[in-house]
C-alpha cells in the first residue's frame, strides 16, 4: 500500500518548546508580510506535553519576545522564584556556598514544563497550525540530496515483523523545508549528522541523566519559589552532577537529581545516587509527611557551545535541544530552545518568499550568532569541560576564575570527549552498595516507572535495537559487568543465567521512558534507540 502523502510550507518534528515557538514565530512572520503558510508539527507522544522532562526553573525571555501578553493570554507561568540556595555536601553535614552569578533566578519562574508546551500549543493552532501528536516521525526523505520532509512510522506491526489486521503505512509529512526539534539525542536529527556530515568527530556532544520525581508536600511547610541546588556528596570528586529542589504550585515540591555520563564507574547508577541523596540528615527533612506522584528521566545535552553542530542543511535545520543549546552553569536550555525555533522559523519564512527556492537557511545560524543565545553560551563554554578535566574541586576553582575574572571571555576553549568511551573495565573500579529502598523516601525502579504512566503495546518489534546482540556479553558484561542495568533509569535491561554461567541480556523495552540514556552510553554504541508506536511511552502530566 502506497503512503499518503499531505504537503505543506513547513513541517516541525518534535511539539516541545522549540518546536512550538517555531510554529507560532513561522505564523506570525508569515503573516507580517501578508502570506498565508501551512506549518505542520508532528509530535511522537500521546499528547503534546506527554514525553516534556524539566526541573524546570525557566527564563521567560524568548516567551516575552514571542508572546509578549503571555501573561494576559493566561500562561501557566504562577510560581516567581523567590529564594536561592546552594549547598556544598558532605556524607553527614552541607554547607551553603555562594550562589553563583548564572544560578540566580531573580525574574524566573518555577513551572511544569509539559504544562507551559500545551499552553503553547493551544497558542499555535489558534494561529492555524496543525499539530498532531501520537504520530512518530520515523524516516527522513531525502531527494536529490534534499530533506523534503518526513515519514511517519507504519502502525499495526507485531513483534515477529508481520502486519496485523489493523495495520496502517505511515504518512509522508512534505515541505520545502523541515525543522528537526527532537530534543535531546533525537533519533533522526543523529541520522542528518551522519547524513551530511554535520558534526566534527573533534567536536563531540556530552551528556547528563537528569531524573526527576514529583512530591506533594505538607502546607505547613511548602515555600513557594524556594530553589536549592547542591553539589558534592553522594557523588565522587571526579563525577559530575548535583541535586535541584523546587518548592511551586499547590503544595507540589520537583526533586532531582543529574550525573554527567561521562563519568568512570560503571558500577554508578544515576537512578540509585538519586534515591541515596534523599537520606541526606539535611535533605530528608523536606520529605517528611511528603508523597511521591511523579517521576521520570530524560538525557540533555551539557556539551553547550563548542558541542553544536552544524545546523543547516538542503531542505531544513536543526532546533533546540536536539542542537544542544542548554546553557549548563545556568541548567537553563527552555528559553535558548525557544529562541533558535524562533530564529530558524524566520528564516524558513524568508526563504519561502523567494523566487529561487529552494535555498539553504543560511539566515538561520547567523542570525543565533548575532543573538543573545550565542552571548550567553559563549560566556559558559568552559564550565563543564572544567569539571570534566579537573574535577570537583578543579572545576569550581576554574569556575569562579572564568565567572569573576576573565567574564567569560577566555581567550581558550575548552574540548569535550565522548561519552561512552569514559568507562573503566568493572574489575578495576570500586564497587558501590546502595541501600534498599524503603518504600517511603526511598524506592525502586519498577515502583517509579508506574507513576511515569509509561505504557507500549508489547506486540511491536522493539524500539531497542543491538547492532550486535553479542557484545552485550563479550563487552558490556565481561568488561563492564552490564552497565546498562545501573544507567537505565527504568530497569529496561536485565541480565539473567549469570549464576548459571550463561550470562543473557533481556530487554524490557515496555517500560522505557524514552530518556535515551542507553543510546549515549553504551561502550561500543551498539543501542540504538528508535521511535516505537506512535503514543507509546510516558505521560508525563505535570512534570
């Protein structure tokens, strides 16, 4: 059966906050020159909103130039943060630091971030934009050298490859030019890097798992706009990453907590550090009488300046996270997002008013160099790669030289490495025991993926896919003891028959929460994740 195929002036992958300002923006520009376009945004959760992971203390900057009557347009933007903390810890004590110049929140808000992008989607499709979610974009067409759009994954088929009686094809989305706003590790915008050779291999992208619960917490003790952030303990010196606690909305508290996954161990697990920080004399206290209604985990980009990759190619560009625009010191990306759609809708725009079409939107990154997003991570470039060539005590030390003395203006930058070649073999690392969960402040994973609500129709090939299913064991488990059953957040990957000697890896690809940890992480980079069925994975109702 042929696809069917529906044309537009622009097609957007991916309805988070970048893609939804490049919607809205293409609207507006388009109708400031007295054009009518038909811009199409193509979402693989269930609802906009569903798969949108954040802390999220957000910068309203890039809403205000896109929306500046936000406020009477009924933004969920209700918590002003109000207090800020940052705290050094030790195993028994913590100690407040000096918060640093770019944690300040002084005019930012603390939000569900999920909530802000259907907010913003009931603002794009009152200005005629047609979003569609549900719907997975699986496949770049690519014509004469040219992206002339996408396709949407086939529905209805089986685990064994057959099509079941309620098989459909999916859908050719097409347009003069598509903008790729997947996120992080977005699975098709990796394809365009190879594709057209958009990144440098001296130039790569580095990672951080951010995970995240949901606490209802007493009314006596909630202080709305209360921020805090730490360092240090349960974490080594030479592993990057901290907690955030946010006090917002009614009575709601967000807990997290992110580990740079450059980090060595491969006996560390994110999600266990994250359960063991809790216990903390000074953290459990914010928890007492306090419960858990949410949780999740997403991948992001802390590669920051010297990590974005080319970001325009025949037929569309790059946008947001899925470029990598997260200004770390910061832990803001939302708004530097929100700012590239904007200026890549622009462009796109421009370009469609053009007699000779098809052109390159070459408009696109120089208009973000000469932007205030290009100012702002440029000023950050060194921080993270500090931390990573220093360490803990190395990169605070370089931290405050670079924020206090030289402003950002070093006349260096700093490199990255990749990720999953940080790893030492199991034997010669030293071993971890986390504590049991309780149940109370402390839990399992399987317990956590039940409140993500993450659901898969289990009869579907899988979404997991090993490049060669024998180095699970030949490298993953006889050099590194498995890794991926500690850095997955969702207890996805399990291995059974070691007691036997018949080590065996099992892949519970239904409780995924789409974090792509596992396809950043794996030594040999033999996980590839791709989009499942359309819908499947979180919802994410709040968070």
């Amino acid at each position: 059966m042929d696809r069917e195929a529906m044309e537009y002036d622009l097609v957007i992958v991916g309805a988070g906050p970048a893609g939804l300002a490049a919607a809205i923006r293409a609207k507006q520009a388009a109708a400031a020159e007295g054009r009518e376009i038909s811009v199409c945004v193509l979402e693989k959760g269930s609802e906009v909103g569903a798969h949108i992971l954040s802390g999220a203390v957000f910068e309203p900057r890039a809403l205000t130039e896109l929306l500046p009557d936000w406020r009477e347009l009924g933004a969920p933007l209700e918590t002003r943060a109000q207090q800020d903390r940052f705290l050094f810890m030790t195993a028994k004590r913590s100690f407040r630091l000096p918060t640093p110049p770019q944690m300040h929140n002084e005019g930012n808000y603390i939000i569900s971030l999920g909530q802000l992008c259907r907010w913003l989607a009931q603002q794009a499709e009152a200005l005629g934009v047609e979003i569609y979610p549900g719907f997975p974009a699986s496949e770049v067409l690519i014509e004469d050298g040219r992206v002339v759009g996408v396709a949407t994954g086939e529905q209805g088929v089986a685990k064994d490859g057959t099509r079941k009686p309620d098989w459909q094809p999916g859908m050719e989305l097409r347009a003069p030019y598509t903008l790729f706003a997947e996120g992080c590790r977005g699975s098709l915008t990796r394809g365009l890097e190879t594709q057209f050779g958009l990144r440098d291999p001296d130039r790569p992208q580095t990672y951080g798992i951010g995970i995240k619960e949901l606490w209802e917490v007493p009314a006596a003790v909630h202080k709305p706009g209360l921020i805090v952030h730490s360092i240090g303990w349960p974490l080594t010196s030479d592993t990057y990453g901290g907690s955030f606690l946010y006090h917002w909305g009614d009575n709601l508290m967000s807990y997290g907590f992110v580990v740079g996954l450059d980090y060595r161990n491969p006996h560390l697990s994110p999600f266990d550090e994250m359960q063991r920080f809790k216990t903390h004399p000074e953290i459990a206290p914010y928890f007492k009488d306090a419960r858990r209604v949410g949780y999740g985990a997403r991948a992001l980009n802390e590669g920051g300046l010297q990590a974005i990759p080319r970001l325009v190619f025949p037929g569309g560009a790059l946008i947001g996270c899925g470029a990598g625009f997260l200004n770390v010191p910061k832990i803001k990306g939302s708004h530097t997002a929100m700012k590239s759609g904007m200026l890549a809708a622009e462009a796109a725009v421009a370009a469609l008013g053009q007699e000779a079409r098809p052109a390159l939107l070459d408009a696109y990154p120089r208009a973000l160099e000469a932007s205030w997003v290009w100012e702002e991570l440029s000023a950050a470039r060194n921080i993270r790669p500090a931390f990573a060539k220093w360490g803990l005590w190395g990169g605070l030390a370089y931290s405050g030289l670079d924020t206090y003395l030289l402003r950002g203006k070093a006349p260096w930058t700093l490199g990255h490495h990749k990720d999953h070649e940080s790893l030492t073999p199991a034997a010669d690392a030293p071993r971890i025991e986390y504590p049991r969960p309780d149940g109370v402040l402390t839990f399992d994973r399987l317990s956590s993926v039940f409140l993500s609500n993450t659901n898969h129709e289990e009869d579907q090939p899988g979404h997991l896919k090993l490049t060669d299913p024998s180095l699970a064991i030949t490298v993953n488990w006889q050099q590194f003891r498995s890794p991926e059953t500690r850095y997955c957040p969702a207890a996805v990957y399990e291995i059974v028959g070691a007691e036997e000697g018949r080590p065996a890896l099992v892949i519970n690809a239904q409780n995924c929460v789409h974090c792509k940890t596992c396809d950043i992480k794996d030594p040999r980079q033999n996980i590839t994740w791709v989009p499942p069925e359309g819908g499947g994975g979180p919802v994410y109702a709040t968070m």
